[in-house]
C-alpha cells in the first residue's frame, strides 16, 4: 500500500491535479485506493494471515481478486458521484475507437510485466510450483525484465531493490518472534481466553455481531500499529470466535486484511496518509478531514464483504475445491 501510493500514486495525484482535481480530494483518492494493493494478489498481509490461521496461501491469494475488484469499482463509483455533485472536471468524450485503441496500446506495452501476477498465481493453481518456489520465479521474471528486456535496472538500481527488500523482510522476520513472544505472554495470562469469553458473551452465535466486535478490533488496532503485527498477533485470538460463529477462515481472512490496511490510512499510524501528504507537501489535518467520506465507503464494502461470503469464496472454491 505505501509503494502503490509513494510510486504509482505520486503519478496519479499529479495527473488529478493537472486535470483540475482538488488537492484534498486528489490525495484521498490515492490514499484509499491503496488499499486494494494487498487485497489483489500477491499480498504480503494475505500471506501472514494464512501463516499465523493454518490456511491455504493459494486459496487466500485468489480469494483476495474479486473483492479487490469489487473495491475498485465501489470507489470509482464514488468518484464518479463526487464530480457530479462538486463539478468535478470533465474530459470531451473522444470516441470508443479512440479509446479502445488508446487501451490496446497501453495493454501490449505493459504485456510483459503484467504477467508477473500471472507467472505467480498461474504457478501456484496449476501445482507446477510452490508458493515460495512461485515467488521466487516471479522475482527472477521481473530481474530478467528489468535487466535485460528493458535494461531500466543496473547495478546501483539493483543493489537499492535488495537493500529496500532486506529492510523490509528484516522488520517482518523480527515482528515474527515478537509476536510469539507477545502471544506467549497473552496466553500465560489467559487474555486470549478472558478476549474470547467476552467476545461471545456479546456476540453469542450471531454471525453479525461476532463481525461487528472483530470489525471493532482491528479497527482500533489499526490506528495504533502496523496492520501486519496486528494480523500475526490478534488473528490466533478471534479466529477461534469466527470458527464458532461459522465463518469461512478465507472468508474472514479477506475481511480482516481490509480492515486491516484501512488502519494504514487513518491516523495517528496512518502510513500511507503520512506518506502521501509528505510526498505532496500537504496539511495533514485537511486530508485526514477529507479522508473521512473514503473512509465511510470503505467500511460500507467491509459490511458488503462480511455479509456476502461468495464475493470471497468463489474464485478459490472454483479454482482450488
């Protein structure tokens, strides 16, 4: 979510601009839109969560790509309805041959890259690779790519890509033991049960208020640490309480992760808030006050997501049983 805000969304803020876009609103529209980043695979969060609830990695991978889907468009939606009350900029209509063959263009030009997503998944579904073996062929394709297709990368530019990736998979790899070590001592002082006790006190057997209290959580969590510790340490807490109610692990897997990176975008540890308005020299308070409207959206497709099941589960049920 940060690298689709800092990288492609520095681009996208800037061509709003341009284009006539109010700055707040610009800089909410990709600070929201980030969010779907670790919903559509590959997804780091997705790969914790199967880690620390024993599921399928392959399943929860496909099963983030029609809600990711799904949040795109509600949001494009809400852009849509935004510019029609405010007067939002418009473009002259050129033409569907005009933009067909705009697309096509812009489709074979990226073909190569966007096979990445393909290569991974594609490896994964059909049991040739791995997980681990399918990332690792996914990496080498984009080297390849960068270095010899389009020689974009060289030696400087390749030796900053494994130092940010060390830096990255360091902070994981040290939020790993210090999450068993927190778990270990939730467990020793039965929080985890007294947690559990009073969750279903509340929620009962209610499907709805079991996500209403899981919902809560992770929202509160979000605004006070990294969604990724949040993930490895409360997930063995609640799953239990889902597994109860009857929640699908998947389904539930999905849903959390987007509440999830919604943390990532709400202060006081809103990541890529912090980022964006860094970036665009930006007054943090007005965005987050903007922010609130992408917010409400958000947590409308959370609601969508928890009560309809198959938006999740189908694609992986189709795919892998």
């Amino acid at each position: 979510a940060v690298a689709d805000a800092g990288g492609i969304g520095n681009l996208a803020y800037q061509a709003m601009v341009d284009e006539g876009f109010d700055e707040e609103f610009s800089a909410c529209t990709t600070i929201a839109s980030s969010t779907v980043g670790p919903i559509i695979p590959p997804s780091i969060p997705a790969v914790v969560y199967a880690m620390v609830a024993n599921v399928s990695v392959g399943k929860l991978l496909f099963g983030g790509i029609v809600p990711g889907f799904f949040m795109g468009f509600v949001m494009m939606a809400y852009v849509f309805v935004w510019s029609k009350r405010n007067n939002g900029p418009k473009l002259e209509w050129q033409g569907w041959r005009y933009y067909l063959v705009h697309l096509l263009h812009a489709f074979i030009s990226c073909l190569l890259p966007l096979l990445t997503p393909a290569i991974l998944l594609g490896g994964i579904y059909l049991g040739v690779v791995t997980t681990t073996e399918a990332a690792a062929v996914a990496v080498l394709y984009s080297l390849i790519l960068g270095v010899v297709i389009y020689k974009t990368m060289g030696f400087k530019d390749l030796t900053a890509s494994l130092k940010s990736v060390f830096i990255a998979s360091g902070s994981v790899l040290l939020i790993i033991p210090a999450s068993k070590c927190f778990s270990f001592v939730l467990t020793a002082e039965s929080l985890q049960d007294k947690l559990y006790q009073a969750f279903s006190s509340f929620a009962g057997d209610s499907k709805f208020l079991t996500a209403l209290c899981v919902t809560v959580l992770f929202l509160i969590l979000g605004c006070l640490s990294d969604p990724n510790v949040n993930i490895m340490v409360f997930v063995p807490m609640v799953l239990p309480l889902l597994n109860a109610a009857g929640f699908d692990p998947v389904h539930a897997g999905i849903c959390i992760i987007v509440i999830a990176m919604i943390g990532n975008i709400t202060p006081p540890v809103g990541v890529v808030l912090m980022t964006t308005c860094s970036l665009q020299h930006l007054n943090i308070e007005r965005v987050s006050k903007a922010l609130l409207p992408w917010i409400g959206v958000l947590m409308g497709e959370v609601v969508i997501l928890w009560l309809c099941e198959p938006i999740v589960t189908f694609v992986p049920n189709l795919l892998m049983g």
